[in-house]
C-alpha cells in the first residue's frame, strides 16, 4: 500500500549536534512539507516543497534545513541553531484530487527530544 | 486562510452521534471547509470537506450553513476510536501540486473530542 514513512519514531539528540529526520513516500506526490507540533498546539510549516530540486520556507524555517534531491525523499535537518528542537514532527505529502478529496497524507510523526 | 473558531473540547456518549461545531466567519467565497483528525502521537487523518452543500463519505457529514460562516462535522455513531482532536480548516483547495497555494494546511487548536462509554 503507498503512504509516508517516518524514521525514527523517536529520537533523542544532544544539545548541540545536528540531526536528521526521514521522510519518505511512494505515493507519486509531487508536493511535501515539514510540519512541528507542540503540547496541545496546532501544526506549523517549517519547509514545503512542490517539486523536486525545490523547496520554500514556511514559518518557522530557522534552525532546520531540507533537501529534495528525489521525489520520494524529503529529509528534515534539526540543526543546532534551532533553539528549542523538543517536538513531535510530521510529514506530509500531497498530490491530485484523489476520488474527490484533497489528498493529503501525512506520516505517523517523529518524536524528537533534546537531553 | 481564513481563521476558524472551534470550542475546546467536547464529550460524547459512545453510540451517539458527535456534532463538532467550526465558524469560519470571514471564508472566502473560493475557500474550502475541510476537517482532519488527530489521534494521540500519530499522524492527522483526512476525514471530508465541503464548498458549499453538504457532503457524506464513510467517516462523517459536514453541514455548511447557508452563508457558509460555519458548519458542523457530524460523526454519526461515535465509538470509543474516534476520541481524538478534530481540526477545521478552510482554504482553497488546488488540482494538484501547483496553482495559486502551495497547500499549506493552517491548524489551529481543534477540539478535543472525548468518547465515553
């Protein structure tokens, strides 16, 4: 079945190194985005790409860097500038209309925490 | 994006039908209404969206009232499963990975819907 592959599920850093989370789908999508979550907040866009070799800002872009070397990959870099990295991180992928709805999937999340 | 306004929380008894409120008082006229889930550290799951009239997949309903200032997801026969946070959202919806939006999905705090037995 096609969908979104996070790894890890958790991880743990210590201050001070960069880490990478992972992102993968198979599901032909073209467009994909970095999203964080905090305890009881909404979601918010780090990085999107709509297209291979391509890839924007969103609103917390500081202290993360992507690449988009491939359609089915979109890793995520929590670098050491980014202050309070402690977060759950999604993935998300989209593509056409798919029977009617948006197409929207995400991945099951990364758990990422500082100690 | 136009910004939505959804009560904190919300309980329902298992079996009976869960009526999620979302107002969305300033949606444009080429805006959508759609409504994701969130199930404790997983991914959000797609659950419908709707333009105008009234829409029914397999998971929910959605009623769009008139002037499409709000509207109600409607789970029918709540069951323990479905106690999770649901989000509105409202956008403009895209053909596919290009057009006017990059597809960024705006989440706010949601309601947290609790099942009871």
């Amino acid at each position: 079945d096609g969908g979104i592959t996070q790894s890890p599920k958790y991880l743990f850093r210590k201050e001070g190194q960069n880490v990478t989370l992972s992102c993968e789908q198979n599901l032909n999508h073209d467009a994909m985005y970095w999203y964080r979550q905090d305890p009881g907040q909404g979601l918010r866009l780090i990085y999107y790409s709509q297209i291979v070799n391509d890839f924007q800002k969103g609103d917390i872009a500081e202290g993360y860097s992507v690449s988009r070397e491939k359609k089915e990959s979109f890793p995520l870099t929590v670098t050491s500038a980014q202050k309070n990295p402690t977060a759950f991180y999604l993935c998300a992928s989209r593509g056409g209309r798919e029977r009617g709805r948006e197409g929207y999937t995400f991945g099951s999340g990364t758990r990422l925490t500082v100690v | 994006d136009a910004k939505t306004t959804q009560p904190p929380s919300m309980d329902c008894a298992e079996g009976r039908a869960a009526n999620l409120p979302c107002n969305h008082s300033t949606i444009s006229g080429n805006e959508y209404v759609y409504w994701y889930r969130q199930i404790h550290s997983q991914g959000p799951q797609y659950i419908i969206h709707g333009l105008k009239n009234n829409e029914t997949n397999e998971m929910a309903s959605l009623i769009i009232t008139e002037d499409r200032k709000s509207s109600t997801l409607i789970l029918p026969h709540a069951t323990l499963r479905d106690t999770a946070v649901y989000y509105c959202i409202v956008r403009v919806a895209t053909g596919g990975a290009g057009g006017t939006s990059y597809g960024k999905l705006t989440f706010g705090q949601g309601t947290i819907l609790t099942v009871h037995p």
